[in-house]
C-alpha cells in the first residue's frame, strides 16, 4: 500500500490509479515537506508496477494549490531560497518523469508552484471556476519550479510572457483555449472527470505507455529528425516484453488484454 509521507499530500489508491491530495490549509501550499513527500510518492508510484496512473488535486472546493508558503522566502535568506528552489525541482521534475500516467484535477486557484505542479503532469483536466497564474514577478521572484519552460512549452512564447512577465490571469475556458489545460468540466467534477480517464489507461500497455511518454517527451530536448531513431528502436524493443505479446493476442483472440507490466 503507497502512502504519504506528510500530512500536507493525502494519499489513496484506487485500483491501478493513485489519488494524491494536496492538503495543506488554507490553500493548499508548498513547503519542503510536502514537496519531499511528491517526489517519494512517485518513486514509489515508478516501483509498484500495479501502478498505471497518478492523479493529483487539491483538498476542497477552492484552491488547488495557492503555490509555495510565502512565509518561507520573507527573512531574504539566500540559503533558504535555494534550498526551496531545490525541492520544487526535485519534486516536479520526478513527477514530470512518472512512468505511467500523471493527471492535475485543477478544482481551484492554481497560482505560482500549483499551476507549476499541473503542467508537470501530463495532462489537465480544470473546473470552470478555475483560475490559474504565475504570479511570482509581483513579489519580485519568478517561477523555479519548471514554470517559465513548461509555459512556454504548452502555450506559445506569447502566452507565456503575457502570464509570467504581465502578471495576467486565465480562466479555465482560456486555459483551454490556449492549450494550458486539455478539458473544462462543471465545477466540483475535476477530480471525477480525472479519474475516469485515469481508468482508461488500464487498458493500455504499461511498458508501451511509459516508452511513448518518453519519447513525446524527447521532442522538447531534441530536434524532431534526431528522434525518429529512437522511436524505431523503443517499438522493436517492446518486442521483449511480454505484454507486447500478450496485446497482439489478445486482439487476434478477440478479448481484452491482461498486461502483467513487463
């Protein structure tokens, strides 16, 4: 059984999904605590191979996250910051390399280091009350949880700068339209609209999900012709595994697979 390491990330597994909270009141911010017990969560998530998918919310009806504890950062100590600046790396750089499946239910504000966590994840289903911002050159800091590239990354350099450099907020219907988020769903349905498709990675091939994953992701280091090759040999490569397999099978068999993750 995975559990948290923190009272502030409430942890529930369901099936082959696992149901993250972030739960530290009264919006659900960031502290070292926390964002250590991410990073466990899905090293521990990565090892348990029933493991298919990981979904991450916010405890009750407002905030997802409000972003990191900005009491941390007021005594101006350098030490301190880098030391923070480290763990949100750590914590959602691991998550952004989840093996399986990693999906933000963005029932709130999702500010700062919350809308950084969300686009760590793979994809993002958000409420329609939903607001999200990186707000962090207002009080003279800047987003260091991955923020300024995954922005840019997923919205477009102009986007990007109109939200990191301008300070402006988008709502949910926004987010979609500028591809920030993937689906908008009726307030108080995020996490439900989250788990669902999480059921539906089930039906997919664990080994086959974790090399596409990888190689979607491969396109943000590397020029598009210099991965080609590497898709080629994943695909020749899933042919040591047994699900590969046991997937061509049972489609010639006309049944659903049973993968076994590996």
């Amino acid at each position: 059984m995975i559990e948290s390491t923190s009272q502030g990330l409430r942890v529930e597994q369901r099936g082959r999904t696992v149901l993250a909270t972030i739960d530290n009141p009264p919006a659900n911010t960031w502290n070292a605590d926390n964002l250590n017990a991410l990073r466990a969560l899905v090293d521990d998530c990565d090892a348990d191979k029933d493991v298919y998918a990981l979904v991450i919310t916010g405890a009750g009806d407002r905030f997802f996250s409000a972003g990191a504890d900005l009491t941390l950062f007021a005594s101006g100590d350098k030490g301190a910051a880098a030391q923070m600046a480290e763990a949100f790396g750590a914590a959602f750089e691991r998550l952004a390399a989840f093996r399986g499946v990693s999906i933000a239910a963005i029932n709130g504000y999702a500010m700062g280091g919350g809308l950084e966590c969300a686009m760590a994840c793979d994809i993002r289903i958000a409420a329609s009350g939903a607001v999200m911002a990186l707000p962090e050159a207002s009080v003279g800091l800047l987003p260091c949880g991955g923020g300024t590239q995954n922005l840019a990354w997923l919205v477009g350099e102009g986007w990007a700068k109109r939200m990191i450099l301008c300070g402006e907020r988008v709502d949910a219907e926004t987010a979609q339209r500028i591809g920030l988020v993937e689906e908008v769903v009726g307030q108080g349905e995020a996490q439900a609209t989250a788990l669902a498709l999480a059921e539906k990675v089930g039906g997919q091939s664990p080994p086959a999900v974790a090399a596409s994953k990888r190689l979607i992701q491969l396109g943000r280091s590397t020029a598009i012709a210099g991965s080609y090759a590497p898709e080629r040999e994943a695909f020749v490569g899933l042919f040591d595994t047994k699900d590969q397999q046991e997937g061509v099978q049972a489609f010639l068999e006309k049944r659903a697979p049973r993968w076994v993750n590996g």
